[in-house]
C-alpha cells in the first residue's frame, strides 16, 4: 500500500547543508502529489515544499524559497528534499506525506493522507 519512509535527518550545524530522503512504494502513480512538511512543539504542522508527480509543478514555503529544491528520482521512487543554508529557525521533526489528488497541486497539511513517521533535523553550533 502507500506508505512514505523518511530518512536523512541529523545535526548540522548553521550555514550546512542536508538532504531528506522519502521512499515510496511501487504502487504510487504518477498523479500523486508529494510532500514534506514540518513541524516543531507547540506549534502548527506546516507545508515546506510540494510536487506534482503528474505535472512536475512545485510549491515552496516563503522562508524555504531559494535555499531548498524538491525533486523526484523517477528510477528509485525516490523524492528528495535538499536543504542548503539551514538556520536554526529550520529545526523540526520533518515529514513525507503523499496524496491522490482530485485537480491540482496543493501543500495544507490537512490534505494529506499517507504520512511517515518523520525525522528529526536539528540546526545548531
């Protein structure tokens, strides 16, 4: 069945740079949407960056844009998170999430079906 298993996380320090890794199943399809989302004690779960697996279109978090990039590996079902420039602010426990959608590219939270169990990333001197 779907069900997406993170990977990557760790200790970097600021300025670093790290990439996430979400591994999923044989029977996700192309018209998938992919997503990593984040989410710290306290406050709301949210939306850092999505994929149509269908369209290849992408949507990212304002205070993400220009140092993360989602990308797919269409050989190894394989869709990535690079984070560069990490800043103490980026530490969260971080999640793949994966959902079948109805039209379009969408990156609420509570759009989701399918989640992992999440890993931790933590940026610290």
């Amino acid at each position: 069945q779907v069900h997406p298993v993170e990977s990557g996380g760790g200790l970097v320090q600021p300025g670093g740079s790290l990439r996430l890794t979400c591994t999923t199943s044989r029977s996700i399809t192309d018209f998938y949407n992919i997503g990593w989302f984040r989410q710290v004690p306290g406050k709301e779960r949210e939306g850092v960056s999505c994929i149509s697996l269908a369209e290849g279109t992408t949507e990212y978090l304002d205070s993400v844009k220009g140092r993360f990039t989602i990308s797919r590996d269409k050989v190894t079902d394989t869709v990535y998170l690079q984070m560069n420039n990490l800043k103490p602010e980026d530490t969260a426990v971080y999640y793949c999430a994966a959902d079948y959608p109805d039209f379009g590219l969408y990156c609420e939270p509570g759009r989701y079906e399918y989640w992992g169990q999440g890993t931790q990333v933590t940026v610290s001197s």
